[in-house]
C-alpha cells in the first residue's frame, strides 16, 4: 500500500466523496477507509451529489451504481462535464454487465464490488487517484467477454470502425486474465515479469478502449448478458 | 490469511512445488524438460556469414543421452542420439529405416536402445523395470518363439530371405513387448495415440469399423497373393508338396512345444486387463467417496457443536448417497437435467460451496458453452478444487475464474490461505490426486497445482474442446 501513493505529493491526503443512496453503506465505507484518504463529503441522493461535488471538488468519488434518478451515470455526466479533473470509482454490488459497462463508459475509472476489503478498497481509491484503472476480477472477465476475439457469438462479421480501440493486444488479455483470476496487480507484474507501473499501462489502455470503442458488439453484447 | 498486496507466487514459485511448469502465461515458454537449446548451443544464423552447417548436422546439446518427449516419432530414440551427436534426427530416422528393410537391424537396434535408454525425465530405462516383472518377460519371449517359429517355417517353405530375419526380428517382436508392458503411463498415452493412427491394431470402439474393412482388405489382398502364386507355379510337383509337409510338421511341432504355454500367456492377459478395468473403476469410486462422503464427514466433525448445521449436512449427504447406489448418479458430477452450460456449473459451484462452507466464491466467467462428459468431468474437478480451498485453506473468499474458448475451456481455482508443499502430500490425501488430477488426465485435460505455504494456493485445469460446437 506504499507504492502506489509515490506520484502524490508526500503528506497530501487523497480527498474521497462518498455517493450512496444507502446510509449503512455509506457508514461503512467511511469506516472501512485508511489513513492515506479524507472523507470530504457524501451524498445520498443524485441531485445533491452533484452539486456537494462541485462545491468541494475532490480527488475521488465513490460512486454507487444503483441510485434512484439515473444513479451513478448521472452522477457522472453531469460532473464530468463541467469538472473533468474529478475522478469516479464505482462501487456496487450490481452484477449486470450492462450497467457495469455502462458506468465504464460514462467515465468511471474504475469498478469494484462491495465486498471488497478495507486496505483493497483504500489502494484502489489511491489508483485512481493517480490516473490509473481500477479493474475488479468481475470486470476484467466481463471486458475479456466483451472483446472476446471470436466474434461468433453475435454471428456475422461486424466491421471494426477503429481496431485500434475495437480489440485487446495479447498482453493486455493476459494481464486481464491474470486479474480475472483473483491477482492484485503486484502479483500479475510478478507473474508476466513486467513492473507494477506497466500493468497500470496496459490496465489504463484496456479502460480507453472500453470507454471510446464504437465497437457494435459492446452494447449487444451487454444487453445479451442481460437477456440471459 | 496473509493480507491483498502479499507477494505470491514468489518468484521460483513456478519451478519450485510439484515440478509442474508453470502454466502458459508466458509466451515463449521453453519445454518443461530442459529440452530446448540453451542460447550458447543455438544454431547459427545462416545469413550471418557464419558456414552454414551440413544439412545432416544439427546442434548438439549437453547432458546424458536421453530419449527425447518434444522430438519424436515412436520411442523418441532418434531425437534423443540426434542431439546427442549433433546429427539431424530426420537423417537418422531414414538411417534406421534403411537399415531396417535391408535385413532388419535398424528395427532391431532401435527396439533395444528403446529399451535401454531411459526416457527423458524418466529415473530408469523401460529395460530395468521390466526385468523385475516375470511375466513380461515370459510374453516378451514368448511372442519372440512365435515369432521364431514362423519365419523358420517360411524359410523351409524356401524364402531363403527370411532365414536372416529370424533374429532381429525377432529380437525387435520380444522387445516391442517389453516396450508397450513397461511404458510408464507418459509414454503408455503417446503410444495408445500412436496405435490408434494404424488402423489394423486400433480396435477402439470409435474405429472398429474401420479397422474391420483395413484388415478383410489385407487378408484379402494375401489370400490372393498366396493363390496367384500357386496357380503360376503350376502342378505341384513332388518337391513342393513335401516342403509343404514338412512345414506344416514344424508348425505342429511349435505347436505342440509351446502351444499350451502361448495359450496361458493370452489367458493371463485377458485376466490382467480386467483386473486393470476393476482397478480403475475402483478409482472412480474412490474419487467419489472422496467427494462426498469423506468431505462431509470433515464438514460434521467442525460443526460437532451445532447440531442443526450436523442433520442438514448428514440429510443432504443421505440424499447424495442414494442418488449415488440407486439412481446412479455419481456425487459432485453435474447432471444432465439439472445443469446444461458451463456458466450454470459454475453458479451451482458457487451457490453449493457458499452454503456448504460459508465461504464466498468470487466467480468470473467469459463465454459459455453447453456440457460435454469432458467438461462435465472439468466442472467436477474444478467443485472440488474449490470446495478444497473454502474448506482448508482459511482464506476469507476463494476466486473461480472460467474461461471459455474455441480450443479449450481453462478454470483457474485460487485463494490467498494457508497453501501447503505440494512435494510433500502424503499419499493419503486423495484429494488432490483422485478427484482433481486423475480425473482430469482420464479424460484427456491437464491439471497443474501451485501452492506456497502461508501464501496461498492456485489450482489451474484445462480441458480441450473435442468437438467445437457449431456457431
């Protein structure tokens, strides 16, 4: 938990606002937190959140997925585009491909459930904090599905726009397999034999395909999972 | 529980355990065996304006001579000298095979350096186990008097030719014997698929067809043979009915020699195999007692105090065992009506063990495909691995990840708990050995188990996909 901060200024707490529609949760979270971040704020509704974020701009928001009046995607676009520099980590017991992409693709650097633990919970805030994609096993496994390399699935060849964004490098899919299987990032670095700050790299890339590729198959494929 | 950011594996994690390379994350991977060239013996590059070597050279590599397991047609004898005396294996293999139709020598050396040099990886030579094992080698010597027997009746039909194949062939027959009895279970599967390409031997129930037609047809083409070469022989004359007489006397007298003898060796064979049926079948049952029973049992002793928690556990192991001795459907397997793709496997894997062992189960699935017997057999070793990790290992949740691809289908078991050495299991714990390792081989997959005490443990299967299902 020591790495991850060096980019920061020493001293300088990260500032966390907290954005949940349940209180328990909200309470836990602020609990369960470390030292290295500050509570600024929570909110327990959409409409307050955005303008308590505004106010107080913080680093970090934690994000909840499912709140009445558009939830965390609302959240998001609207903070987003009048302060760019905020960033969000989603947080969610949700399982649904759809709004995990969906949350993915407004903005969010990131998607963790909330059985996370405390000191994961922290580090990831810490992650993003610093720039980088947090990627949960869940949705590694869900981005892997989702630019799975076999289009079969869907059937029919559906023309890639930009195959730049429109498919994983090798190293990517391994390094997302690797976290689909339960490895922390340190572990995955030590696994492939590359640097903790490389496995951020190819994290960071995986999460501006996921959010900028047009690919036709990422919302299909979403709105399947959800048929299923 | 050693917290998230723990270093595991550490770093010679992959060598260190059971001798299992590690699985192929890293691309590149050199074989398991040592067996690629270290770079200092790498083949020069041939535009570097280095010679370029004799098209029958090849790089020689240190270490002692070895059958090789990467390069090999049948008993990887050529590979093994070819990088030895830095001589190509394909001019050594014609070399054998030259010598082998021109008098049979190639046949018969090749059988006994088979024989003689151990396989790479393997303690001892074929030759050292088998010469412990009598009965081997009285069938081994046997079917070389069979062998005997029907040359020296063919050259007193007057094939002089033959009369110099009696003993390499014969040698070769004997050898082959020791050859295929005393294969270790490696080797003993690269040859079953290597039978399995001749079509006369196969008698696989897949290829009986087959193989029926291939032999009427060669019987058939002898049978004509034979009777051409009579019909233009002509009248027989005196001469001939006698060499025919006198073949036949010899025939009888093999027969009457070692007739009774050859006779016990088959009916001894026949007993083995199914004594080796029954044996494996045993197998199974124990994989399956495993399973169930003795985990439950485990499950009841930690919850002795909770008398509740005991019935639904002894209950819900009643039910299983029925089903098992009257239905036939064996524990911990995945039932036809009950569960079809491989993504319902997985979520019944995590709803039983959450419940079981109240432990959670983080799955992550991509793709899905329906069930096959293989998979089956996956999902079932891979509930296994999993109810291993809820149980043992301390870990505060286990991670499931299942992936499903065109080729194969990968499941990887992991949890951050206590591991162990697995160098050091001790037969008796089945576990591993029955229901998740044997099981996986028996239906053509491979499972590969990486564990550090204090750090935790990963268990990876994959099972390859027969028949890719049409999209």
């Amino acid at each position: 938990m020591t790495g991850v901060g060096a980019a920061r200024p020493p001293g300088a707490s990260v500032r966390v606002f907290l954005v949940d529609d349940h209180h328990l949760v909200l309470s836990g979270v602020r609990a369960e937190l470390g030292p290295e971040v500050e509570v600024v704020g929570d909110a327990d509704e959409v409409g307050a959140a955005i303008e308590l974020i505004a106010e107080r701009l913080p680093d970090v928001v934690l994000v909840d997925v499912h709140m009445p009046d558009g939830g965390g995607q609302a959240v998001i676009e609207a903070v987003g585009a009048s302060h760019p520099e905020v960033r969000f980590l989603a947080l969610s017991v949700s399982d649904a491909a759809e709004d995990v992409i969906a949350i993915i693709r407004a903005g969010a650097r990131g998607y963790v459930t909330k059985t996370i633990s405390g000191p994961e919970l922290t580090q990831a805030v810490l992650r993003v904090a610093d720039g980088d994609a947090v990627f949960s096993p869940r949705l590694a496994g869900f981005v892997l599905d989702a630019f799975a390399a076999d289009p079969g699935m869907g059937g029919g060849a559906t023309p890639s726009f930009d195959p730049e964004l429109d498919q994983l490098t090798a190293r990517e899919r391994e390094v997302l397999r690797l976290i689909a299987r339960g490895y922390a990032y340190k572990e995955v670095a030590r696994e492939l034999s590359i640097s903790i700050k490389t496995v951020e790299t190819h994290v960071s890339a995986v999460l501006r395909k996921l959010q900028l590729s047009s690919r036709h198959q990422l919302t299909r494929w979403a709105t399947e999972r959800r048929l299923l | 529980m050693s917290p998230s950011t723990s270093s595991w594996p550490p770093p010679d994690a992959g060598t260190a355990g059971d001798g299992s390379p590690p699985h192929g994350t890293s691309p590149g991977d050199s074989s398991p065996n040592g067996a690629a060239p270290p770079t200092g013996a790498d083949p020069p590059p041939a535009d570097q304006g280095q010679p370029r070597r004799a098209w029958w050279r090849a790089p020689r590599l240190p270490g002692p001579l070895r059958r090789s397991t990467t390069d090999r047609v049948a008993g990887g004898v050529a590979g093994g000298l070819a990088s030895r005396l830095g001589i190509d294996a394909k001019a050594l293999r014609v070399l054998f095979v030259v010598l082998a139709v021109g008098g049979g020598t190639g046949l018969a050396v090749y059988v006994v350096a088979w024989l003689a040099i151990p396989r790479q990886g393997a303690p001892e030579s074929i030759l050292r186990r088998v010469l412990s094992d009598r009965h081997t080698v009285a069938l081994a010597a046997a079917f070389a008097s069979v062998i005997i027997a029907a040359l020296l009746v063919l050259t007193a039909l007057g094939l002089t030719f033959t009369a110099n194949l009696v003993w390499p062939v014969s040698i070769a027959a004997g050898g082959l014997v020791l050859v295929w009895r005393g294969a270790d279970d490696d080797e003993r599967a690269f040859l079953d698929e290597l039978m399995g390409q001749a079509p006369l031997i196969a008698s696989r129930d897949r290829r009986t067809r087959r193989s029926t037609v291939a032999r009427v047809a060669l019987g058939a083409v002898l049978v004509a043979v034979g009777l051409s070469g009579l019909v233009t022989a002509g009248r027989p004359t005196y001469t001939v009915i006698e060499t025919v007489i006198a073949a036949n006397v010899v025939i009888v007298g093999f027969l009457v020699a070692f007739g009774p003898w050859w006779l016990r060796l088959a009916r001894d064979l026949a007993t083995e195999r199914r004594e080796r049926v029954r044996t494996e079948e045993r197998a199974h049952m124990a994989a399956a007692v495993h399973d169930s029973v003795l985990q439950t049992l485990a499950l009841i002793q930690r919850a002795a105090g909770d008398q509740r928690e005991v019935t639904r556990l002894a209950r819900a192991q009643e039910r299983e065992l029925r089903a098992w001795l009257f239905e036939g459907r064996s524990p911990g397997s995945f039932h036809e009506s009950e569960v079809t793709t491989v993504a319902e496997a997985v979520a019944v894997i995590e709803r039983d063990v959450e419940a079981d062992h109240k432990v959670p189960v983080d799955a992550v699935i991509v793709g899905d495909c329906p069930l096959t017997d293989d998979l089956r057999a996956l999902m079932a070793a891979g509930r296994e691995a999993t109810v291993n990790a809820a149980a043992w290992s301390g870990a505060p949740s286990v991670s499931l990840f299942v992936e499903v691809e065109a080729q194969s289908v990968s499941l990887y078991v992991r949890d951050r708990g206590r591991g162990f050495d697995p160098g050091a299991v001790r037969g008796e714990r089945r576990g591993i050995s029955q229901s998740i390792r044997a099981r996986m081989e028996r239906h053509g997959g491979s499972a590969v188990i990486r564990s550090t005490p204090g750090q935790g443990t990963e268990v990876a299967l994959v099972m390859p996909r027969s028949a890719p299902a049409p999209p």
